[in-house]
C-alpha cells in the first residue's frame, strides 16, 4: 500500500480537542502489555510495574518505529472528522479509527 502512496493507517477525527493521536499506542499497549499481563495497570498503580518493563518499552517501540517508516499519517490527529472522513476518500489511508470530541 504504501509503495502505491497509500497511507496505511488514518487516525483522527479530534480536530482542535484532538485525542486521536493517542490510538496507534492504545492499541500497541493493549495487544503488547495488557495480553501478556492483563493486570499492568493495577501493578503500575501499585508501584510493581513501570513504563520501562520491556513490554510497554516494545509497544511505544513499535508505534514510533511506524511513525518514523511513514506508516502513520501524522497530519491525521489534528484533522476535523469531516477532513479526516475526506482524507479517508483520498486514498490517504485504508482505514480510518476516529474520536469525536
């Protein structure tokens, strides 16, 4: 997809009151951190796990290694959903996950 200049991933829908930018490691961190130990954030709360375990470090690892390979549309978490929605149309993505205010 992207050889053909098509963006893989669109995320964003925010606009001015953006939290869309925040998808691409909620999804990292669910599937790298939460499924090998569901529990993380009650033993970050505690104290008995951090942002460094090797496991959250590889899911931040892996949203930045796509950002910085041109993966992620970095324009898409400022959009409104009405651009990103138009975006989407442009072939600037296959896919879209959107957050309204």
């Amino acid at each position: 997809m992207k050889a053909k200049g098509i963006n893989p991933f669109v995320v964003g829908g925010g606009g001015k009151d953006t939290r869309a930018d925040m998808y691409p490691l909620i999804g990292a961190v669910a599937t790298d951190t939460y499924k090998q130990t569901p529990d993380w954030l009650t033993r970050k709360a505690k104290g008995s796990m951090k942002f460094t375990d090797p496991a959250f470090t590889k899911a931040a690892r892996k949203v930045s290694d796509l950002a910085k390979k041109g993966y992620i549309d970095t324009a898409g978490p400022s959009r409104s959903y009405a651009d990103d929605e138009q975006a989407f149309r442009d072939n600037k993505g296959s896919g879209t996950t959107s957050s309204t205010p």
